[in-house]
C-alpha cells in the first residue's frame, strides 16, 4: 500500500512569511510524529498526536510552530514568521494500528524548508 | 528529559570488516530502542528494535544488545558491505505521562570501503 506521503518535497520562503507542510500517514495508522532533522543533524521531535487524545506538543520550539490533524489523518504543520533558524527537513512519521512509539514508525520523505 | 547520546559520530570501515555504534540514555524507564538507518537524501528506515526485557536480538548481520543496569545498547553490524554506508540513529522511549515519543542520538556516519 501506499506509505506516508509528504508535500511540497521543498518549500523556498522569505524571512517572516508562514508556511504550511502537509503529511499524508499510512491509511489505519493511528499516531503520526513531526520531526525536524537540521543539515547533518539527529532527528529533533516536536509534536505527537495519537488517535482522538490531546497531542504531546513538548517539542514543538516556539510558539510561531502549531499543527493540526484533522479526521483522524492529514497533519498540517504551521510555522508562522519564519527564520532562517527554521530551515531543516521536517519529516513526517507514523505507526499503527494501535500507535505508539513502540510501533514501528514509517517515516515520509520529508519537505526540505529553506528560509532566505 | 530523555538525553539519548551516541557514538561515534563517524565511522569508516573496510569491507567485511564489523561495526560497533554504542548509545546511551539518561531516563531509566525507557522501555524501548529502535535503530533506524537513513541513506543519503532518503527517508530513516527501521532496522532493529529491542525492548527493555530483552537482552540482545539479532537479525542476520545486525545485531542489538541492551545493557539497562548502565544504560547503553549498541549496535553491531557483521562482514560489513558498501551498501551498510548511511547514517544510523538510535533512539529511546522516555516515559512522560506515558511512552508516546522517540528521543533519537544525534547519528552515526558509517563508511563502509571496497
């Protein structure tokens, strides 16, 4: 079946414009994970939503970063008056069916986000 | 919080030789440690798992063991080939209000040379 799809593969913004990255989880996976990954970094966790419970938003770095998962599915990270801080991939993942990170998570290609 | 670190941060081997990676953990709750590999421009891939009531699993030419009195579990890779060069992260569980998020090491750069 499909896997997790991310879009757009790259996103090129000005300095304090917003921005929005879709993810796509693979269908019947409950939880899905937001992860940045700066230019020959780790994996830097930010938000975790697990079927209808409040998500974990320990990660997420300030309060210009939100995201949203509607039905249950889509994700939508928002990143409001970028910096050029914010540049790195931001890497969707998800697991399933019951969710958790001791289900495998299945990571999307990512959006790679340039801020000039 | 969970502070998970790794090492070496690169690694460069001759072909067929073995590879050690070794991470640490800070939370001794953590309960589980995957190992994800991820290829130039790709996306990190599952290669092993183990959890905190096993001591050691193997798979093939991977294999992961666990040392939860000292916190540490390391990652060996036998007769090593070109196509093992990527970058491996480990990474842990910690428990906040439940085990609900991955804390990843920072990678490892394997090199892996004819």
């Amino acid at each position: 079946g499909a896997g997790v799809s991310q879009s757009p593969s790259n996103k090129v913004t000005e300095k304090g414009k917003d921005v929005e990255l879709r993810c796509d989880p693979i269908s019947g996976h409950t939880a899905l994970y937001w992860y940045r990954q700066s230019l020959g970094q780790g994996l830097e966790f930010l938000i975790y939503f697990q079927g209808n419970s409040a998500p974990d938003k320990s990660g997420l770095p300030s309060d210009r970063f939100s995201a949203e998962r509607t039905g249950g599915s889509v994700s939508t990270l928002t990143i409001q008056r970028t910096q050029q801080e914010d540049s790195a991939v931001y890497l969707c993942a998800s697991s399933g069916p019951k969710g958790g990170p001791t289900d495998t998570q299945y990571f999307g290609p990512g959006t790679r986000l340039t801020v000039l | 919080g969970e502070n998970v670190e790794q090492h070496p941060s690169t690694l460069s081997v001759q072909e067929g030789d073995s590879a050690v990676i070794k991470c640490t953990y800070s939370d001794s709750a953590s309960n589980y440690f995957p190992w994800y590999k991820q290829e130039l421009g790709k996306r990190p891939q599952l290669i092993i798992d183990i959890r905190s009531n096993v001591g050691e699993k193997k798979d093939q030419r991977i294999a992961v063991t666990l040392n939860k009195t000292a916190k540490h579990f390391s990652l060996h890779i036998t007769e090593t080939q070109p196509e093992d060069s990527a970058v491996y992260f480990c990474a842990a569980t910690p428990f906040s209000g439940g085990y609900n998020k991955l804390i990843f090491g920072a990678g490892t750069r394997l090199a892996v040379h004819p």
